[in-house]
C-alpha cells in the first residue's frame, strides 16, 4: 500500500503525535486493494512440508525469468521483488505472494493467475505444490525446519512462552490477508470495528484446514486455533476500548499497541533482543539500553501484533485460511463488497457484542466454520445476510466472483464441510481431492 518514507522514521526520538501523524499521512482517497496469498509448500510425493533448498531453487529460477530482484536476510534467500510485487518464505517455507495494489478484482485475478502459472511450473520441476488450504496436512511443527530469518529465529525462541501453539502458526499455517485503503480517520475506525464484529463469521466461512497430522481434526479451521494459542496479549482483539467507543480514535488503537511488550528494535541491518522485557511505551519513556524509540521502531513492533484486524498504513485483514483462487476472489468481492455498505446498520447487529463475545465466537468458528449460535446470531444465516449486502454494493460484472462462495451458502456450508463430506481424512484424499475440485 503506502510506502511511508521520511528520514524522521530512523533517526528521531519518538513521541505519541509522531506515530498519529504517521497514520494520518496514510490516509488517501484513491482506495486500493492489496492481496497477500500464502500457500502450503509440498513435496509432491510424500506430502510432507518442502525442504528449503528445493524452494531456495524455484525462487531463484522465478526471479531469473521474470527479471525481479532477489531478497537476502543475511545470506539466507528469503525472497524476490519485482512490479510492485513480492513473493517472501514464512517460517516453515510456505509460499507467500504479496501483490501491488489494485483498484479492480479483475485484476488481482489476472496477477495471481500469471504469478502462479510460472510457480507451479518450475515447482514441478522440483517436484514440489504449493496447496491452497490453511495448514500443513502431513507434517508438524517438530519436523518441520523453520527459514534462517533473523526475525523468524527470535519469534520462535520467545512466542512460544506466551502461546503454546506459536510453533504450529509459524511453521505450518497460511491464510489470505486483504489489505485496504482508509480515507480518514474515522473511516479507519468505522472500517476496523465493523471488520472485528464479522470476523468471526468470515473465518468460520473460510475455514478450510480440517486436516492436520495426516488426519481429520475436530476443528474446520485448525488455523485459527492456532493463531488463538499463540498469545493472548498480543493475538487477541487487544484493543478493546476501540470497540465498543462511539468516540473512538487512532490514539486507542496506538495506546494498545504501546502496552504491548516489546520483542526486538533493528540497529544498522541487526535485530536488538528485547525478549519482550519491557513495553514499547516503557521503550519510548526510558530507552533500551543505550537506544531511543524511532518511529521505524514502532512501525516493527505494530507488525509483530497479530489481531486479526490490524492497523498499519493501510488495514489489514488476517482472519481467513488459504484458499483456491475462485474462492480467494470471492473473498476479495465480499469485502470489496460490505466496505461499500452502511457500517451503522451492520454495527447495530452487535450491540450486545463486546470483545470477550468475539473471542468466544472466534473459537466457535474455529471448531464449527459457521455451524454454530451465540446469542440471538446464527452463523450460518448472519454470514449468508452479509455476502447479500456485500452482493448488493457490487457492480454487476463483480457479482460473479460470489457465486461459489454464494452456492456454499445456500446449502450451509463453510469451505471445509465440503472436504468432510467428501470423506477426506488424510493428507494423500485431501491431495487428490485438491486436484478434482481445481
């Protein structure tokens, strides 16, 4: 989205307007949307996660031919960049493809189709597959060898103190993240607390990683358990008083972010541990050691927040599990969609909703994709009257990316219900049954 460049962000002292003018700068009237698409990386004939070497290869090869740029962290490959575009590793080598943002989801499909077109191609080569769904099917954690990121190395040394399944997100997760312009302010605000009201419903939808260690868990999503385990404080909806405040505003996003405990600063290319000690707000007030807080430092520590809407220069939407590319664009409609909409109609459905309702509906969602009540809400119909809202604020040759995801509703059903009906139940039906449905 936004490249926020200003020599200020590295070299002065930090305080509190510096990081509301920062958001305040983000704000722009020409709307975009970016797409982050991961990928589960294979070996073709055994289905456990990909070594690093093979990836290391396709990255190499993919880069030569389109002519992008390759990403080293240290001597460690970690990507290539090109067109306003980028495709990274994630710590357990799964594919991540960043695109520059679009105005249309015509064209997000067209990149992505091209994009991927030339990967799997040369995966094969390797005799590798990227799979569109929200966990490793074969392998775990325990065998899995994470990427030699110097950011990588220190959030699987500490995460897991604070989330028991901080392994499992890092190394075998991937999920779609939509990003998106805000034009003011308020419209940051409006657009984050009506995203935070429907996640639940969207992540139960979209849940699609019922398989896990070669076997049917009783979880649709277990990609968001994961993430629900990887630290309260710092995954959660943390930034409650934003919520449910008719005068909320940046400052209550911000304060939330300062009181979250800080992991690590980077001086001159090289990360500082903080293990997490003290709190960036303890950081800005006292330093660490002999270094003050810059706004490059916050801009980091933000990034290493996890809620599933996230406020950075643009809004970041993390809630959902990989997908295949016709429901991928789907996803992509829907929110283009409900962000055209009335926010205060959708808002007065959660009226008696507060953050410990939407914790206990994500974890709903998580188990049941959208096969679950809470309250006077039933999922399945709520989610069903969201996607008509989101229909009715789309163009007419936009309407058709919804018609998949519409025919699920139709018949109740999340994305994973149609891997159980088929009677999936390991990583070799899951593979095959990947391949029929393409």
């Amino acid at each position: 989205m936004l490249n926020y460049k200003n020599t200020k962000i590295e070299t002065e002292p930090l305080n509190f307007e510096q990081i509301r003018d920062y958001y305040l700068d983000s704000c722009k009237e020409d709307l975009k949307y970016g797409l982050e698409y991961e990928k589960i990386s294979v070996n073709s004939d055994t289905l456990k996660s990909a070594g690093y070497d093979y990836i290391e290869k396709i990255i190499k090869n993919f880069a030569h031919i389109k002519g992008w740029g390759l990403l080293y962290d240290e001597k460690t490959l970690i990507g290539t960049i090109g067109e306003n575009s980028s495709i990274s590793l994630e710590p357990g080598c799964q594919f991540e493809l960043s695109l520059a943002p679009k105005k249309e989801i015509s064209e997000i499909e067209k990149s992505v189709k091209e994009i991927f077109s030339l990967l799997d191609r040369i995966a094969k080569l390797y005799n590798i597959e990227f799979l569109p769904i929200g966990i490793t099917p074969k392998s775990t954690y325990q065998n899995i060898d994470i990427v030699k990121k110097q950011r990588y190395e220190i959030m699987a040394k500490y995460l897991p103190i604070y989330g028991k399944f901080a392994p499992v997100m890092m190394r075998e997760t991937a999920g779609i993240q939509l990003n998106i312009d805000y034009k003011s302010e308020f419209d940051a605000i409006n657009k984050i607390k009506t995203l935070s009201f429907i996640s639940p419903f969207l992540t139960g939808f979209f849940a699609n990683s019922p398989i896990r260690n070669n076997k049917l868990t009783n979880y649709k999503s277990f990609r968001a358990l994961a993430w629900k385990y990887t630290g309260k404080e710092r995954c959660s909806l943390f930034y409650d008083k934003l919520l449910n405040n008719k005068d909320a505003n940046f400052d209550d996003y911000i304060n939330a972010i300062l009181d979250i405990p800080l992991l690590f600063i980077e001086r001159e290319g090289k990360k500082v541990i903080t293990g997490c000690k003290i709190t960036f707000r303890e950081f800005m007030k006292q330093g660490y050691k002999h270094y003050s807080a810059t706004l490059k430092d916050y801009i980091l520590h933000s990034s290493l927040c996890f809620p599933d809407i996230r406020l950075k220069n643009c809004i970041e939407i993390r809630n959902h599990d990989s997908q295949n590319l016709e429901m991928t664009l789907a996803m992509c409609a829907f929110y283009k969609g409900i962000l055209q909409s009335d926010f205060n109609e959708i808002l007065k459905d959660f009226s008696d909703i507060d953050v410990y309702d939407l914790d206990k509906m994500g974890f709903l969602a998580a188990k049941y994709g959208i096969n679950f009540k809470y309250k006077n809400l039933c999922a399945k119909t709520y989610t069903k009257k969201l996607f008509e809202i989101a229909g009715n604020n789309l163009r007419d040759d936009e309407k058709k990316y919804l018609k998949e995801a519409l025919t699920l509703l139709e018949n109740g059903k999340c994305v994973a219900d149609t891997v159980i009906e088929n009677k999936v139940k390991n990583a070799n039906e899951l593979n095959e049954y990947l391949k029929k449905s393409k």
